[in-house]
C-alpha cells in the first residue's frame, strides 16, 4: 500500500513535471531572458539578437523542442533578472549570469555551461591600473545587482569610488568619455566591449582576473530539477 503511495506520488510529480516543462508557458512560446546590449555575448541590433548567450539559448531551446520562431527574447538588466523569473516575465534566462548561492536563493540554475573571470577595463594608454589593488582614489563603474559590483563593496571598498548603472554600456560610455578610470565585470563582457569598432585601440581589459564566474542558465525555483536544460548543455 504505502509502495503504492509511493508510486503513485511519483507519477503524479512526473506528470506536473511533464505539465510544467522547462520554463514552459501557457502557450508554445518560450520567453528568454538575454542582455541587449553586451556585444559578443547579448547584443539586439534592430530585429537581430547575435552573441554567445544567443548561440546557446537557441541551441538548448531547439533541444526543449523550441523552433526559433517561438523564441521571445526580453532584456534581463542584471538588477532585475531574479525578479524576472520569479514574477513569470521570463521562462529562462542566458545573460552572463552567475550561479551564487544567494541568488539561489530565489531562483534555480541549469549548467554550468561557461565559466568567466572579474577584471578590469581602462583606457588603453592606462598604466597604473594593474589590478584590484591598484583602484585607490579611483573612479570604477559597475552594474547594480551583479556580482562584480558587490565584490567591489566586498574586498575593495576603501579608497575606490564606485558608481553603479543599471546596464555595463552606460559604464563604457563614461569611460570612453573619460569621466570614470575603470569600468569591472566579467573580462568575457569587457573583451566584447573593446572589440567594438567605435572603441578600436581606445580600450584595453587589464587582464588580472579576480573572480571565478560560473555562468548559468537562470530558472524559476519550482523548475530545478530541469535535467533537459542541463542535457541540452552537456
Ligand atoms: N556574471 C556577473 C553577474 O552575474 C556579472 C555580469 C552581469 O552582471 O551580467 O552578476
């Protein structure tokens, strides 16, 4: 009898699991969360959506039965990701995103499927930022809500300036025009943006990773258990 139970408990968790699917929505659509404005990883140029977490969005989409015609991808500002998949704005996300026990807290992980570092990025005639230890009486840019701002506030706080946006390209315009000296995150996102034609020898990432950043595909909490996600990176 209590096998029975059992049994039947499990069939009745497979059948929600069949019945909630892998971020799934109502219709046959799947939202993607992604960062429109991250070249190389997350960029939207138009109707266009091209980098990295593109690539694998579409690729482990594909492999959850999803053609690329129902895809939908909306911005996930690193601010705003975690309250994005809890409020059901997004069925999954790809966008830099690393795997931390405290976002964990509200959201779950799939992966992971990249695994980037925390540096810095200056102007390319910039010889006395070295390294984190380097950023006394330094103005740094950072984004609110990502780990790299808190790691500042964490390990770096004296003596370092810091000034938050809510996306990294506002960063990048205000070194670019030169009133901040180093903007931190993942070097992956600082190399996309110094690869950009308009920044073309004007920037440079320092290249002393600080950090290890696992990149992970974001997921309501109740869809941890999404083995296809992590088959489809596998
Ligand atoms: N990977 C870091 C994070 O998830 C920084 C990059 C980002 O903000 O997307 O916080």
């Amino acid at each position: 009898m209590r096998t029975k139970l059992i049994a039947a408990g499990t069939a009745a968790a497979a059948m929600a699991a069949l019945l909630t699917g892998c971020g799934s929505s109502d219709d046959d659509k799947l939202t993607i969360g992604i960062k429109f404005d991250q070249p190389g990883l997350g960029l939207r140029s138009g109707s266009d959506y091209s980098g990295f977490d593109i690539d694998v969005a579409r690729y482990v989409a594909k492999e959850l039965g999803y053609e690329a015609d129902q895809i939908e991808f909306k911005e996930t500002p690193s601010p705003q990701r975690e309250n994005m998949l809890q409020s059901g704005q997004v069925d999954m996300i790809f966008a830099t995103y690393s795997i931390t026990d405290a976002r964990k807290e509200k959201v779950a992980f799939a992966g992971p499927y990249f695994i980037a570092g925390q540096d810095l990025l200056v102007a390319a005639d910039n010889t006395d930022i070295t390294g984190p230890d380097a950023l006394d009486g330094k103005k740094l840019c950072s984004v609110q809500g990502s780990t790299s701002a808190q790691k500042v506030k964490d390990d770096y706080s004296t003596g370092v300036q810091l000034q938050e946006f809510d996306t990294y390209s506002k960063c990048i315009e205000q070194l670019a025009a030169g009133t901040i000296d180093a903007v931190t995150t993942d070097d992956i996102i600082l190399a996309g943006f110094a690869a950009q034609p308009a920044n073309a020898g004007k920037l440079k990432v320092v290249g002393s990773p600080f950090s290890e950043e696992k990149y992970g595909v974001g997921l309501p909490k109740d869809n941890d258990t999404c083995q296809k996600v992590n088959d489809a990176i596998t």
